[in-house]
C-alpha cells in the first residue's frame, strides 16, 4: 500500500466515513496566508520544485540545517537542481516531523507521485515534476482550480498600494483574493532609522505628510478605509503579547515625535506606544465590522548572527515563554469596554498557553454572533497533528468546536493547500475516535453537518468576505 493512501491519518472506520463523506470535498477559504500577490495576479508559472517548494520554506531550510546542509544550499546560490537534491537527501531524516508527511502529500496530490523521496528517487521525481508544472494545471491560477480554493486573502503592509489586488479583480481567476491588513510596522517607535522612511511611505500612500501622531492616526485610517474598499475584511498582528492599555495618546504622542526625530524609544516606551495603536486598530476593525486577528507567542530573530546575514523570516524564530493572559484580558477588556472590540481570532504559539486563550475567548461572547472570539487554529510550529489535536481538545472543553472556523495555510507557498486535507483528516480522525470509544453518539446527523460547517462554511459565514458563497 502507498504510504499516502485513502484513509492516511484516519485510524478507524467512524473517521474514515465522515472525512469521506463531509469533509473531503468541502471547498477551501484560505483566510490567512503570505501568498505574494504578484504571483497570484501574474499567474506564476514554476520552472521546478526548488522553486515552487524550497523558496521562502523555513520549515524546510530548518530541518536542512539540522541535518548538516550548508546554507548555500538552503538559502544560498546553489543550483536549483543541487538544492533539492539537499533536500532530497534530508528527507528521510524527517521521520516523525510533520515534513514527512506533508512533503509526500504534497507529492502525491500535486504530482500524482507515490515514491518515497530519498536521494536515489530525487533524479526521477525532478524529472516528472518539473514536466507537470509546465502545464496549466500547475500555474498559480491551475493550483487554486484544482484544489476548489473558494476565496483567499494576503497579508499587506499599510503602504501597499494593491495593485495586485485590483489587477486580480480586473480579471477574475476563479479563486476571490482579497487584501488584510498588516500594521505592524507602525509600532516600531524602537528602531526610528526603519520607522521613519516607512512613515514616509505611509503619508505618500494616504496623500499626507506624517509629521506627528494625530497625522499617524489620520494615514492609518486613510490606509484602512482604502483596503475596505478593495475589499478587506480582515487585520492581522504577529505581536510577542497583547500590549498593555494604560498608556496615553499624549504619552504615544511624545513618544512618536522623539523616534520622528531620530531617539530610539525603550522597551517600555515602545509597549506603551503599541497599546495606545492597538487600542486604535480595534476601533478601525469594530467600526467597519472586520475580524481582527493576533498571532501570539513567536520569539523572532533569535540567532542575531544569521538574521543580520540572511534577514528576518528565514528559519531562526521559535516558541515564546511570554505572560500571555493577564496582558490579553486586559486588552480585550479595554476593547470591550470602549465598545471597539471586533470579532476576533486569536492564534496561540505556546501549548501552554491553550487552556488559558481557550477559556478567555470565553469571557467576550456576546450573543451577536456565534463564535464571536474564536480560538484559532495551532499554527507556525504547532499546525501538524499533536498540536491539532491539542488546540481542538482545549477549544473542545471550554467552549464550541462546531463554531470552530477551521484551518488556513499561514503559508509563503503555493505548495500548501494539502494542509488543509491534513487537518480535515486530523480533525475527523478526532472525532471519530470518539464515537467508536462510545463518548459521541454514533450519528452521521450530528457529527457530519459540525465537519463541514469547520472545513468551510462557519469560516465563511463569520468573516463576511464579499463575494464568497
């Protein structure tokens, strides 16, 4: 038997029924990934798997390293062919990582391709592949067709101009693509010799010159009002922690006026600062009723070395140990309080933290919508099945996996879209095992609409994206 078979990852018959029947055929909304829009509205079409599969992958270029590949052939200028060969070598060293199974359900959904890749199948793999993804099948556009990619959104940077984006909407390819919202670089009162020419930016973007906070203010919401007109729906922030909330609009003003002319503010400075923006993005999201999403947890950067030589996203990030919930209640609070506190999904990084988030999204329910503050999917280091398993069981028990808005991709790579089969799998295997230990009804009628409604549908319903069905 194939090792990616028809019933991988589901381990008994009641699994096997409800993926097959509820949630294998279920389309895909993608609502979070770092697709470059370029790609998509240029309908990119790969020359190899170096290209489609090693660019831009950390999670490779991780286990690469680990297993005493040189960086020239990660990230350096190595050959394409040279690359996947050191990839190809790497492979079998991935047993038990979550990369064995993902670079073969990859292989197998993309390319049809059941071999085992190690270095003596890689001369033949390259071959076959780099043929196939010749064909319109495997372009950009021929990707999302064939795996029913409903609707997908970017993330951006404020000063983005979204030309993509309208390019896209001039033409349509099947698959919605739509913009959210990125401000993570207006906080960066730290490191004035980076803010300052993206403030710069910022004012060109919004038709202002940026000279002091209120003018900050006006350009964000200037830029905000801009995405919701190409149809954004959704921010997103990679933040350590929630930021505090007893900080000031004077005290931000003070601060953003010493980093415009050139003084680095402190730590502490720096998270007031955060506060008092975040505090302001709930108010943009709440009023134009977007979702709001926090990526939580990520110590970045973490070899000084290596980033100050390759840049920031290429492998040196890991778990944070941070004091999450003190911190997030009292932001959602504040939000809440000041009656800005939009619907909201909350990505956790540390397992630690998951009974925690999962009980505090509790707190904000307001009747208004179900699910209102969704606990979301594991993510980074935590989307593969362990930490699958561990984020549904938390959301499970402290509230309501059926209003569980489900997986996306969090990806660079066009390469990814299997994921959203390896959580469906996971998912039903889940709850499967259930049923067949006796602690669900065995009862297609109430477990499969709950599947389906995860895979898509609730997804849909809560982001409210225009055009998507």
């Amino acid at each position: 038997m194939a090792f990616i078979h028809e019933n991988f990852l589901l381990s008994g018959q009641a699994a096997r029924r409800l993926y097959h029947a509820f949630a294998a055929s279920e389309p895909i909304l993608d609502y979070h990934n770092h697709l470059p829009p370029k790609e998509l509205a240029e309908n990119r079409r790969f020359r190899n798997l170096t290209e489609i599969w090693l660019e831009g992958d950390h999670y490779k270029w991780r286990a690469m390293r680990a297993n005493g590949v040189p960086e020239e052939l990660c990230t350096g200028p190595a050959e394409p062919y040279q690359k996947f060969l050191a990839w190809a070598r790497t492979v079998p060293h991935t047993l038990r990582n979550p990369l064995y199974h993902w670079t073969h359900l990859e292989l197998k959904r993309y390319f049809g391709i059941e071999e085992l890749l190690d270095e003596t199948t890689a001369p033949a793999i390259w071959a076959r592949t780099s043929e196939m993804l010749a064909t319109d099948e495997l372009s950009v556009h021929g990707i999302l067709r064939k795996f029913q990619v409903k609707a997908l959104c970017t993330t951006d940077d404020p000063i983005d101009d979204l030309r993509y984006h309208a390019q896209i909407a001039k033409n349509p390819m099947g698959a919605i693509v739509l913009p959210a919202f990125r401000p993570d670089k207006a906080l960066n009162v730290h490191v004035p010799e980076l803010y300052n020419p993206w403030l710069d930016s910022l004012g060109e973007a919004a038709g202002l010159t940026v000279r002091n906070f209120q003018s900050l203010l006006d350009a964000l919401g200037k830029r905000h009002d801009y995405f919701h007109s190409m149809g954004s729906r959704l921010s997103d922030h990679g933040l350590n922690c929630a930021p505090p909330v007893h900080g000031t609009e004077n005290e931000a003003a003070d601060i953003f006026e010493r980093a415009r002319n050139g003084q680095a503010a402190d730590p502490a400075e720096q998270q007031l600062f955060a506060g008092v923006l975040m505090r302001f993005f709930g108010h943009l999201d709440a009023g134009k009723g977007w979702t709001k999403q926090l990526h939580l947890g990520a110590r970045r950067g973490n070899n000084t070395r290596m980033v100050a030589r390759l840049g920031p996203d290429t492998g040196f990030d890991s778990i944070g140990d941070y004091p999450q919930i003190d911190a997030l209640g009292n932001f959602l609070n504040a939000l809440d309080s000041a009656g800005s506190l939009p619907r909201m999904i909350l990505y956790n990084l540390n397992p630690s933290d998951n009974y925690a988030m999962a009980t505090m999204v509790g707190n904000f329910m307001d009747g208004s919508i179900a699910g209102r503050i969704q606990f979301g999917s594991g993510w980074w280091f935590l989307d593969q099945k362990e930490a699958m398993e561990w984020q549904m069981n938390a959301l499970s028990n402290c509230g309501l996996l059926s209003r569980f808005v489900g997986m996306l991709t969090d990806s660079r790579s066009f390469m990814s879209y299997p994921r959203h089969e390896y959580f469906r799998r996971t998912l039903c295997n889940l709850i499967g095992q259930d049923i067949e230990a006796g602690l669900l009804p065995d009862s297609d009628a109430l477990a499969g609409p709950m599947i389906r409604n995860i895979c898509f549908a609730n997804a849909k319903n809560f982001l409210g994206l225009p055009g998507v069905e």
